[in-house]
C-alpha cells in the first residue's frame, strides 16, 4: 500500500528513535525538561523570535494564539479554506468567545485590497477586530506557497491598522523550502508563529508555539487551560530536535515527488489538475463526475494500492512524505491513472 493521505503518517528512524531515548527529562509543568528548553531555544533562533513553548498539536498552538491576542467578543480576520477556520471545530468560538470573518483568496491568499476598511471602528454594536490570521503552506489551497510579497504587504496593512498577526506555519519549513525564502524572514512579519514538527518534519507528535518572550508566561496560561501541560515532554522534544537537525532539506524529496504523481495525474483523462499549482508536497485534483465521486475514487485507489482522502465532492488529495521514494511517486500515479481507465470502463 503506497499511503498518500497526509505527511502526519511518517515513523521515527532509528535515529530518532534513539535521540528519543537518550534524552534528558524533567517535569515540564512544575519545573523545566531540559530537552524540550533546548527545541524552544532552537526554534525561536530558526524563526528569528525570542521565545517559543512546546505544545501537544498544531490546533492547540493556533487556539493558544488566538486566545493570546483576543478576548472574549473580539474577532479575527481569515482566508476561508484555512485551516484555523474549518478544521478545529470552531475552537475559536467554543474555547474563548471570539469570532472569525473569512474573505475567499484568490489561490487561496488574501488581497491587500479585500481588506481595506474591514477592521471595525471601536463601539458597542461591532466585534473589536484585533488579529489577521495567515496560513503558509495552505493545506486546503493544495499546498500553495504564499506570495512573499503580499504577505508583507497584508501584514504591514494589519499593523497599521493595529492588528496583531499570527501564522498557521504547520507546514512553513515546506514553504522555506520551496521558496528558498528563510524561515525568518518569513517569520518577521507576525508577531506569534506556529509549527508543526510532525508533518513533513517527521517527528511523531508536538507543535511550537513562537513569539516574545513577553507572551509566555500568557502562552503556558492558556496551554494548562486547554491541557496541555506535559510532564517529561523531552521524550517528544528530542524526536523534534532531530526532525529540525536533520529533515528540513530533505523536503525537497516530497515536493518532487509530488510533481511526479501529478504530472502523470495532470495527463489522465477523467482527472483535472493543474501541475504548476503543485508547489510542495500536497496534491488535490478533481474527478469527473462521470467516474464517480472523490469518495468511490478513493475507494476503488485503495483496493489498487493507494490510499488518499476525499478532500471535497470531487477532489481528491494526496501528500507525499519521507516514506515515499520516487519510485512510490511514479507507481503511484500510474495506478491513479489506471484505476480512472477501470472507473471509466
């Protein structure tokens, strides 16, 4: 089975494995695991920030965010197919009483010119709008890379404006990658980032959380709010250390080989995708309805020999990851190609 539903499936190496093992422990919630105050040093250094927390998932880091710059009845300002918006079971609203207004991005990024005059003057009838939140990589965009400049441009607007800005980076080191942009200079333009260490990076579990270092003892707050509070965390510290040391060129592998899936995809009839839209390492391509639906597609992929998620009605999606070898990439998206010749028969 060739496993393209999501970069979270990847397993420690060895060597992971072993740094697992071999690491230093304390309780992180009475006191300081030394190992998970090492990732949050390195972290912060990579992104060019003071401070940083180690935190269970990428949905934690951004709720911590969100909670971390608006109160109760205030709102934030989203792209709306991020991730913060349809895939965290409006947290937002549930955990801390804040609302979200999304604008449709054109290739999923939001034109400075969509958000002049939308940040809601001070009074009693308005939510206070106080953040812009920003997703790069974006999942549901297909794992498109944010125009840079425009990313400045927006941020720059929202502090003008007296906004904070915040990143969903769960896959940003893809965007580094990809762009051959930094990961600081990226992260200059928000004032909270979070990370996910364990996607395309490898590491089995934990996000971060990236900011000042005024903000953290407000983060460790709303961390111990939410539960997530760990003890000897170094355990999951040291598997992020590694995939920090050792797994950011490496990205590179995933990004092409999901141009090889979908260059064969792009070329089967019955199957609609635009290759250049492929900038990392996620795939989503669209099936006619005469085939089926996503679903029956994935179904019938699965019984051939690659396992993918509907990712809407009719589109598909599919992610490559350090478990996938070039030669995984092109037999998978011969298979793609031949199950939608069976599904057309």
């Amino acid at each position: 089975m060739i496993d393209l539903r999501s970069d979270t499936l990847t397993r420690p190496c060895s060597d992971m494995r072993q740094a697992m093992m071999d690491a230093e422990v304390n309780d992180d919630v009475i006191d300081v695991d030394p190992t998970v105050a090492r990732l949050q040093s390195k972290i912060a250094e990579l992104l060019g920030k003071e401070a940083a927390m180690f935190m269970p998932s990428g949905t934690m880091t951004n709720q911590v965010a969100v909670r971390l710059h608006c109160r109760p009845g205030d709102e934030f300002l989203c792209e709306a197919g991020c991730h913060i918006y349809n895939y965290e079971q409006g947290a937002f609203a549930q955990l801390s009483g804040v609302a979200a207004r999304t604008f449709q991005g054109t290739n999923s990024s939001i034109d400075l010119s969509q958000l002049l005059n939308q940040v809601h003057p001070d009074n009693e009838h308005a939510t206070q709008t106080r953040l812009l939140c920003l997703e790069n990589t974006h999942n549901k965009g297909g794992g498109v890379v944010l125009p840079y400049d425009s990313v400045a441009e927006t941020c720059h607007w929202a502090r003008e404006s007296g906004l904070n800005t915040h990143l969903d980076g769960a896959r940003l080191f893809n965007a580094v990658v990809a762009s051959k942009i930094s990961a600081n200079q990226w992260a200059q333009h928000f004032d909270t980032i979070s990370i996910c260490f364990s996607k395309g990076l490898g590491a089995p579990v934990g996000s971060a959380l990236v900011g000042d270092e005024s903000m953290i003892y407000q983060m460790r707050r709303h961390r111990k709010l939410f539960g997530g509070g760990m003890r000897q965390s170094g355990f999951l510290a040291a598997a992020a250390l590694f995939s920090l040391e050792n797994n950011i060129p490496r990205l590179a592998e995933d990004h092409q080989n999901a141009k090889k899936i979908a260059q064969i995809v792009s070329q089967t009839d019955g199957l609609q995708l635009d290759v250049a839209k492929v900038e990392t390492n996620i795939i989503v391509f669209g099936v006619s309805p005469e085939i089926g639906t996503a679903a029956e597609f994935c179904e019938a992929a699965k019984a051939a020999g690659v396992w993918m998620f509907p990712f809407s009605h009719q589109d598909v999606r599919a992610v490559t990851h350090l478990h996938i070898t070039p030669e995984d990439a092109i037999a998978a998206g011969e298979i793609i190609a031949q199950v939608t010749r069976d599904l057309k028969k």
